[in-house]
C-alpha cells in the first residue's frame, strides 16, 4: 500500500484546487451556519474558481464550533454520522466533531501516513497510551496503525507499571502517547531500573515537545521521538508529523489547505513569516473546516526537506495566540520560556508556571524540580527576556504527575 500518497507540488496543487471547490459547494449547500456566513459577505461558490481565492473566505474559529454544539456545523443528515468526538474547553459548550465513514477513512489514511513516516511497519508493535474515548487520540493512533497492520496494544491511559510491563510483555516497539505522559513513563521506568531494548519510536501528540525534553526522553527510553499533530477542529490528530530530519511539520496538503496569517488582520503572511497557522480539511465530509483558525503559532519552512517529501514544513509551535503574555512590556510565550527551562541542566522533569494578570499585563512565579539555584535560573531567564520572574526550586517528584496531558500553565491562581 502507498502510505505517502502524492509525489509532487503539481499534484497537490491540482488536488488543492479541485478540493476547494468541491468543499465550498459541499458546506454551502448542505449547512445554514455556513451558507448565512458566506452570504453575509457576497460570496457565492461559483467565486472560487482557484486557490489564491480562498483569501475570499471567512475563517472558521473555535467559537463557531461552540456555538453551534452539538451538530449546527455538520454538513451531513445525521443517519451518515458513524461516530463524534469532542473536547471540552475549560469555559462553555465542548467543540464537537462528527464524522461519516468516508472521514474515518480518511483519518486512517492521514494517522496510517503519520506512522509509517515515523517508521512502523505490518511487523511492528504499536502500545497506545492517549484514551480511547471522546478524546480523539486513542481512536486516532488506533485507526493508522490498524491501517499499516502492526499489532495494536491498546492500553488507554494511566496505570504506568502496568503499562511498563506491556512494554516488555509484548515486546511494544512503538509508544503513541501525549508528550508528558512519556516523560511519566520515562520516570516510572528509571525508578524500577527498567530498559526496553525492543522499544524504537515514540509519536508523541496533543503538546508540544521541546528540544531539550524530546532529547530527554529520546537518551532515558532509547527510542526516536516524533512530534504529531492535529485537533478536534481538524477532524483529530494527524494533519501531519515530523519526518526523521526533524526539522519542521510535515501537513499532508494533499487533506488540509495550508495557510499563514497575520492573527491580528487575518491578513495572510508569506512563507517564512511567523503567524497564525490556519487549515482547511478539504477531504472531509461531515464537518469540513473552512480557514480554521487554530491559534497555534508557528510559520511555514521555505524550503523543501532533505526527505523528499512534496509536503511543506510547519516550524516548532511557538505557542498560542491567546497565550500572549506581556510581562514588564516584553512579549512572551509561554512555551518560550518551557523552552529555555527544558535546555537548562540541573532543571528536572517537571516544572509549573504561574501567570498573574492584571489589566492585561502579567507576572510569573516558576517553580522547577531539580538541583540548581533559583538566582541561576532568574539570571538565565533575564538574558533571555528582559525579566526576572519569581522562582522556586524544588526536590525532584514534588511537582504533580498527571496521568494526561500535564498542566504546567496555571493562570490566576494563587500559589
Ligand atoms: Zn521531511
């Protein structure tokens, strides 16, 4: 079977257009949330007649899809519906995301390409640890590797020891997980002098992994690491991956439109620029986003990988739109500074930033787990930012271990 489906820029090119013309006619006709927005601005289907006019487009943001829980978005009778998964924000409706049977095969198609990129083969043994459940991941990781034909351990989250000794019961040459979770293996794993000569790769999702704390994990589990990546909007995990350059995303655009913009005037940016990523899932059926705004920054790698690959690169996420701090007056992610703390030695595993707001600006408490001095830690961090956040270190494993995706942004709260 070909995995890696195209094999050009021309193809996709033509697979682009035709897709986009097809989607619009598709949500026009068959979703009023769609049509009445469209028609608010005048555009009609018979508009796009190629892909720069997707610029013509209204973006489609997480609001909409909470606005219009449970199925106000979808552009199928609900008979076609075979499944839902969702997540839950923190505040208000959770975004919903239905699919047909023609979209999940699709997302077998797209995880299926995910894997085999990161190198699992019919031979392999696939432990997946994210839940089988609403969450998206468990089914996702299930649906490609069941696709390439490698025996599936689906393990679901929590309950490390025993997961351990999956690992060595089944001879797991490959672990899907949530990055922080692999780092709770990885721990539980050295507590019990544990090793896992069978154990190859690691496809880690839903957070995004620093160089410093995949090359952590990479050295204590003996595997490679792969950064996997996708949403509920988008239809689950699996727009695209990193390939073994590790340089950059890989988004399958033969499923999903690419875009850059401007997150401030939806303008779209050129390749290089730094922005908001925004995707169309032009192959889907039941609900197709149009110019989804997925909040992620990060800008498109100009130049084509040493893989080959037809498929342009997205860089590291560098964090979110409304994550945006502004501490003293300077602007930071907060994944800049997750950054900088995984790249310093002596910081442990864990760590937890607290931000403070007021009136729009910001303050940072930070608290580390390992053997180095809070003045070191506020030194490196003014070199870097201009700032000097409070600091607290800690023993290692004082910090709490979440059996999910880990909480290490706390807003608001006192400490
Ligand atoms: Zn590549």
């Amino acid at each position: 079977m070909n995995f890696l489906g195209v094999n050009s820029r021309e193809e996709i090119k033509k697979l682009q257009e035709k897709g986009l013309k097809r989607i619009i006619d598709h949500v026009y006709n068959n979703n009023t949330s769609y049509r009445n927005k469209f028609d608010r601005l005048g555009i009609k289907p018979s508009d796009i007649n190629g892909l720069t006019d997707i610029e013509k487009l209204p973006f489609t943001t997480k609001e909409d899809l909470r606005n219009n829980y449970p199925l106000g978005m979808s552009c199928v009778p609900k008979e076609k519906i075979m499944r839902i998964h969702m997540s839950s924000g923190t505040t208000g409706s959770p975004v919903l995301q239905p699919y047909t049977r023609s979209d999940i095969d699709q997302w077998s198609t797209t995880m299926a390409r995910c894997l085999y990129v990161a190198g699992v083969r019919e031979n392999d043994v696939m432990q997946i640890t994210p839940s089988f459940g609403l969450f998206n991941g468990g089914f996702g990781f299930h649906y490609g590797a069941e696709r390439i034909g490698c025996m599936i351990v689906p393990a679901g989250p929590g309950n490390t020891k025993r997961q351990i000794k999956f690992i060595e019961d089944f001879g797991t040459t490959s672990l899907g997980s949530v990055a922080s979770y692999a780092i709770r293996i990885m721990e539980v794993a050295e507590e019990e002098g544990k090793e896992f000569p069978n154990l190859k790769r690691g496809v880690f999702g839903a957070e995004t992994l620093s160089d410093g704390l995949r090359k952590k994990i990479e050295e204590s589990l003996g595997i490679e690491s792969y950064d996997i990546y996708g949403m509920t909007e988008t239809g689950g995990v699996g727009c695209g991956i990193d390939c073994n350059c590790h340089d950059g995303i890989h988004i399958w655009e033969d499923h999903y439109i690419l875009e850059v913009i401007d997150p401030k005037t939806g303008e779209a940016l050129s390749e290089g620029e730094e922005g908001e990523i925004v995707l169309t899932s032009f192959t889907r059926e039941a609900l197709p986003v149009i110019r989804f705004r997925t909040g992620d920054i990060a800008s498109i790698i100009e130049d084509k990988c040493d893989c080959g690959m037809p498929h342009r690169r997205i860089s590291r996420i560098k964090g979110r739109v409304d994550d945006l701090l502004i501490i003293k007056g300077v602007n930071v992610y907060p994944s800049e500074i997750e950054h900088l703390l995984c790249n310093t030695p002596g910081i442990g595993n864990n760590y937890q930033i607290f931000v403070k707001e007021e009136n729009g600006f910001h303050d940072l408490m930070i608290q580390v787990e390992g053997n180095i001095s809070a003045v070191e830690i506020k030194k490196r961090i003014k070199e870097n930012f201009l700032f000097t956040p409070e600091v607290e270190v800690l023993p290692n494993g004082r910090i709490p271990r979440n059996e999910g995706k880990a909480v290490r942004i706390i807003k608001n709260k006192e400490v």
